[in-house]
C-alpha cells in the first residue's frame, strides 16, 4: 500500500537532497519505509500524492492547531499577497502581532520577530550572554531547542530518531560553554549551579519536553528552576516553540503559573508560516540592537505574509477559548484508549498526555527523563505507526515526537482513531 508517485519522487529528490528529505525525521528511517510526499491538507486530514487521504495528527509538527486550511487564515493571507510578498521594511503587522503575543504571556515586554524557532533560541542565548557578560549556559539532556551549534549537545527531536545526539561539524571550542543537566532532576541543577552559577547567564528548558517524546515537567521542577536562577542571577528562558499558545493561549508560562525572564516561540505564532519570536524583560531585551550591542538581523523577519497568517490563528484562538478545553480532552480520550489497549493486550507501554500533546512509549517504565524516553522499544513503536498509517491515521514516524490534536478532529474521527487502537 501507498507504492507509487511518492516512492517515485522518493528517488528523484534523493539525487538532489540529503537522504531526499529538508529535516530528518520526514525521511521515515526510524519506521522502515519511505515517506509519503504530500499534495494537500484540509481540516483534520492530509493527502499524499497517490490520493491517499490521512486523519492527521501531526499538525505540521504542531502548529495545525487549527487544522489546516483554516478558512479565516487563508483568506487573510490571500488578500495580503496582493499587497506584496516581503519588503524588508516595518509593516504595522509585526507591532500588532507582537501586541498579541504580550497580552498572552505578559512576560515578554519587549519582543523580536525572526524566522524560525531555531533562530529564536540561537538569539535568546546571545541576547542572555550579552546582558550578563556571562559564557555558560545551561541545558538539558534531551530538550531540543533547534540546530545552533551551541545547541547540539545531548539533543531531542531527529538527533534522538538517528541515534546521533551530538552533531558531527560542531567544533568543541562552540559547545564547551555549554552545561548539560538532567530533566526532572532538581540535583542536577543544583550541582552544576554551585560550581558555576556565577558564570550561568541562562538556563534553558522546554517547559514541557516535547522533542523526546512527550515528558511532562515534574511537580515544582519548574518553580525550582525559577528559584535557582534568580538566586544566581541567572536568565530563565523558556523554549515555549511547541508549548506556546497550545497547552493554553498563554502557553506553558500560564498553565504551571511561573513567569520566565526570557521565551521563544515559533510554530503556532506563524499560522503555518516560517515564522518566530523571542522576549523577555525590557532591560534584556534592550540589549539588541539597533538600540543595544548584540547583533541579530534578518531580511525576512516579521514577514507581511506570515505576521498575518499568525495574526489571524490568534486571533480564533483568543476568541475560542473553549477550544483548549475540547482538544484536550480529545487528547485525553486517545491516551486512555492506548492505554486500554496495552492493558488487552499485556503490552509494555507508557502513555505521557498533557493537554493536545501526547506520546505512546513503547516501554514498561515511567517516562520522566531522557534516559527513560530512550528506553522505548523503537521497533515496536514503527509497528504500530505502519498499523496506524494503512489504516488512514497519520502520527509522528518517530518514537521521539509528539501526537498532535487539533481543534478540528472531531469526536467521530476521534472515535474512529480510537476504534482502530483497540482493533491493533
């Protein structure tokens, strides 16, 4: 099943692009098959070039909070193509995204708009060192936050997929000044806080750990990296990419209730656009040129096209609230029913839900960590993505992603995924 034009093009862009893929983990390795190459997407379902059609929870990787094609979106975007595709120059839009985005978490007084989440983190961390004369930086085994050098030490995402953490083409001397710490894990911090954290300028953390899997922060770990860090006078970032406005309209920020000093965000903010952003404090922020000394630029940043494809996604977001509610307990109906499953079938696995987000690890203890995530039967779990996918079901071919909900499956498509789990 699904043989045909997509192997096809399989081939052709092989000649052309690395492994015929533009990120890793589109290319399919870790399930055993070659990718499906997609023609179109609308609502809850995506179809691929052979006309198979696909209930779709991958949401682009999450920013399909809204399905695709959302009617409002695209009608934005079309009448703003018609003005123009970039100019290279301030637009009103970006001042009344960047308006949205401070009413939601009120945490980033000052914000700069860039073009994708690795650049947001890469910036973020510059601005960081910039604003305290400081060189480390910590953060954790297994968070991902993009493919900056600096970065790509102990990495989520694609990196944990090819079993490959660390990059190959990072020169030593660009990672030494960056400290790696256990998630979840209060004493790791802690040790590496009293032997450097005069010379921390940042803790970086995704707030929940959505890059090696779904891992939820433990109770008061959070509120425990706030604490340290104020008393070193260190910056808190939160890499809020995939959590910001989907675990709430405030993202992560608002629902543990702990106020980071700087936050990325990307995915949604783009209403599928490339699009990014960083904030924090004004005195931090006002450290970034043109008005401050740390340089970051970019011709496309605060695109017209995709301010108002963002634009617009916040905009039903905010006057939907109820939204979250509903997408999460669809994602909770979907947990419940894999966990079902297992306990029918006497089957390894661990389910970690936290709103729309969630992930099946295919192993028999609690997943709290990276080295709990990496635990997971990688086989058993391209098993049961090929089981999903010829049944019409689209999930992460990756052990080490997310299960996306959005606000358009509806419950007899939510009924229908959850029929075909227990049917495995």
């Amino acid at each position: 099943m699904f043989t045909g034009k997509s192997d096809q093009l399989f081939v052709e862009a092989k000649k052309l692009i690395p492994g015929g893929v533009n990120s890793p983990v589109r290319a399919f390795k870790s399930v055993g098959r070659n990718p499906l190459f997609i023609k179109s997407a609308n609502g809850s379902h995506i179809m691929d070039v052979d006309g198979n059609t696909f209930i779709d929870y991958v949401c682009s990787w999450g920013p399909g909070i809204l399905g695709h094609a959302h009617p409002q979106v695209i009608e934005a975007v079309k009448e703003a193509c018609n003005n123009g595709l970039t100019f290279g120059a301030p637009t009103e839009n970006e001042y009344i995204i960047a308006d949205m985005i401070h009413e939601a978490m009120p945490s980033m007084e000052k914000i700069r708009l860039v073009s994708s989440g690795t650049e947001a983190t890469m910036s973020a961390i510059r601005t960081a060192r910039g604003y305290t004369g400081r060189d480390y930086i910590i953060k954790f085994k297994g968070n991902y936050h993009g493919h900056s050098d600096g970065l790509l030490v102990k990495a989520g995402s694609a990196a944990l997929t090819t079993a490959v953490p660390d990059s190959s083409g990072v020169p030593v001397s660009y990672t030494q000044n960056t400290l790696v710490a256990l998630y979840n894990d209060k004493d790791s911090v802690r040790e590496l806080m009293d032997k450097y954290g005069e010379e921390v300028a940042a803790i970086i953390v995704e707030p929940v750990a959505a890059n090696m899997g779904v891992v939820p922060p433990a109770e008061g770990f959070l509120q425990f990296l706030r604490e340290i860090t104020k008393k070193y006078g260190t910056i808190l970032i939160f890499d809020e990419v995939i959590t910001g406005f989907r675990l709430s309209y405030g993202g992560a920020q608002q629902l543990f209730g702990v106020k980071p000093d700087m936050t990325t965000l990307g995915k949604i903010i783009g209403g599928g656009m490339p699009m990014a952003a960083y904030g924090g404090k004004k005195e931090i922020m006002d450290k970034v040129s043109p008005v401050g000394t740390v340089y970051q630029a970019g011709t496309l940043s605060g695109n017209p096209i995709a301010t108002t494809a963002g634009i617009e996604t916040l905009k039903v977001l905010k006057s939907h609230p109820e939204y979250y509610a509903q997408i999460d307990k669809k994602a909770i109906k979907i947990a419940e029913t894999i966990r079902k499953w297992a306990k029918n079938k006497h089957k390894k696995l661990q389910v970690n839900q936290i709103g729309s987000l969630l992930c099946a690890f295919h192993t028999d203890i609690p997943v709290i960590d990276y080295d709990s995530a990496i635990s997971s039967d990688t086989a058993s779990y391209a098993e049961y993505f090929n089981y999903m996918l010829e049944q019409g079901i689209y999930i992460a071919p990756s052990q080490y992603e997310a299960m996306f909900v959005s606000a358009v499956h509806t419950d007899d498509e939510i009924n229908k995924t959850c029929n075909i789990i227990l049917e495995r």
